[in-house]
C-alpha cells in the first residue's frame, strides 16, 4: 500500500483508509476521550440540576465516534467479503474483550467508569484485529 505524500494526521491511503495501526488507534481513542469528556460534561450537567447522581450513566455511550471513524473505514475499503469477515471478526472480539473489562471493572466502579474502560478495550481490540487482519486477508488473497 502506498501512502499519499501528506503532512497532515492521520495520514491515509489513497483509498482513503488510515495508513498506519498508530494513526488508526490514535484517531479512535481521540474520539473515545472526547466522547468522554463530553459524556462527563453530561453527567455533570445531569447532577448539578439533580436528575441522576454522578456516574450512572453508561460510560459506552463513549464509543460513538469511534463506531463512526470505524463505519468510515468500513466503507473506505471498498467492495469485497474480506472487508465483511473482517469487521464482524472485529466486532466479535472486540465486544467480548469490552464486556469482560467492564465486568471485571463493574465490581469496583460505578457504570460510567466500567463503561468507559469497557470502550476503550473495545476500541483498541477492534483496531487491532481491523488493522491487521485486513491486511492479512488482503495478503493471503493477492
């Protein structure tokens, strides 16, 4: 794969998938601390006004632009089962690694916290097995 000469970050493609694990991880856990910090905002907002106590809510609400930047890969792959095997081996890892963190993490945590740890495991094993994976089934397909 050859990359475009390009100074800006995270660098892609000329397909216009991510070019490198390092940009590709990097760019979902920008977006998971800024899903963070907009559901701590949220939570603070929700506490001050005395609706809900502080850390009730669900800490995966996190991941959604993660899920975005993972649906845009999706589709900047193109066409082809790889791409779909791929991305449901993704999902299948990466949900069952974010539910055992968040289990583990339950017993001591409130919800926001376990749910937060649980998408950023999410998130790192689904750009791992995304990333290389890919690849992998690209190579072994010529």
């Amino acid at each position: 794969m050859t990359e475009t000469t390009s100074a800006r970050r995270p660098r892609r493609d000329p397909s216009g998938r991510l070019a490198t694990i390092g940009d590709l991880i990097g760019t979902a856990l920008a977006g998971l601390v800024t899903g963070a910090v907009l559901l701590l905002v949220l939570e603070a907002i929700l506490s001050l006004t005395h609706v809900s106590e502080f850390g009730g809510t669900s800490g995966w609400l996190a991941i959604i632009l993660p899920v975005w930047l993972f649906v845009e890969e999706f589709r900047a792959e193109g066409y082809g089962a790889s791409r779909v095997v791929v991305a449901l081996l993704g999902a299948g890892f990466a949900v069952a690694a974010g539910m055992t963190v968040a289990g583990f993490a339950a017993s001591q945590f409130p919800t926001l916290v376990s749910g937060l740890a649980g998408a950023a495991a999410f998130t790192v094993v689904y750009c791992l097995v995304w990333f290389y994976g890919l690849r992998w089934l690209s190579h072994r397909m010529g």
